[in-house]
C-alpha cells in the first residue's frame, strides 16, 4: 500500500497534476488503501511495531495520514495511534502529524506545525497554528525540528512545486471538497 502510494504520487508530482486540486488516481489509491487499513483494524488492532515491524507500522500510519476523505477512520486512527505511542508502538512525532492533518482538515488550527499550504503570497506556509509562542516547544516534545528549520526546508522541497494560479479559488476548493466529505459542517 505504502509502495503504491507513493510511487503514484512521485508520477503525479513529476507530470505537474498532483498539484492540480485532488487528482482523481491519487483519491482511488487513498480510498483503496484506507479500506484495506481499515480491515485490518478490524481485524488485529492498530498494527503497531509488534504487530506490523517498524516498516509496516510506519506504513499504516501513512495510510492513514492520506485517508482524507474517510474522516471517522482518521479520527479512530488518531486514539489508536495514540494509545499505541504511550505504548512505544508508534512514533510521538506520528500523533502530532495526525492531529494536525484533522485539525486542519476540520477547519481548525493545528497543534504541532506539521501542516502546509500556499499563502496568498505564493509562498509555502504552515497553516494557522494554536498557540504559535510555544511551537518549538512542543514540536520538541515529540521529537520535531523547530518551525523555521522545517518550514525552510518545505520551502525547499516544494520549490519546484507551482503555487496555485488562483488562491483564492483553491481556498474555495478545499472549503467544499473538505464538507462533502465530511469534515466540515
């Protein structure tokens, strides 16, 4: 799941239309493999790094992560993920993308830093961020690099990444993508 998924997004970014809205090829493999993750919740829990070994733990948390249009997966992933950290079954770091990726999606600001997008600026931001005096902070606290070192080097990665030609119209994009499917009322 973890290989399909990002071999679809390296030929997707590579061609340009993974940076136009929600690419229909990039929605079927995050719809196929959250059905998949989501049996295998079901079935054997949260696969954690006793379960799943490292590398398969890191890739359901992935998955997950790109499970957008399933917002109840997502948020039961949350506490499993959760509860698998406190058991050193998962990364900190993994909750406090996950948090952010539904705090964010729900409209809300996030608690980490961890989310990006285009600023009306053309420039690649953190979204709005809770509490952003005390980011370093708790970005340490799970094992993070500060918010400058990270967003320079999101920048950097992104820099041959188009921002978008209408931000205001993508704005208005993810508004209605995120309440048809559930996130935002």
């Amino acid at each position: 799941m973890e290989r399909e998924d990002r071999e679809t997004r390296a030929r997707l970014e590579a061609s340009g239309s993974l940076f136009r809205g929600y690419d229909d090829e990039m929605r079927a493999v995050h719809e196929r493999n959250a059905k998949k993750l989501e049996r295998n919740i079901e079935t054997h829990g949260w696969p954690g790094r006793s379960l799943a070994g490292a590398d398969g733990a890191a890739a359901a948390w992935l998955v997950l992560q790109h499970a957008i249009s399933r917002p109840s997966l997502m948020r039961l992933g949350l506490e499993l993920v959760r509860q698998a950290a406190a058991e050193s079954e998962a990364e900190p770091s993994q909750v406090a993308y996950l948090l952010d990726r539904i705090r964010t999606l729900e409209g809300r600001p996030q608690v980490y830093g961890t989310q990006y997008d285009w600023d009306p600026n053309g420039r690649l931001s953190p979204l709005p961020i809770e509490d952003p005096q005390a980011i370093d902070e708790r970005r340490a606290a799970v094992g993070l690099s500060p918010l400058a070192e990270n967003t320079a080097a999101m920048r950097r990665a992104a820099s041959s990444e188009p921002p978008p030609s209408d931000w205001q119209e993508r704005q208005q994009e993810t508004e209605q993508w995120a309440r048809s499917v559930g996130w935002r009322l």
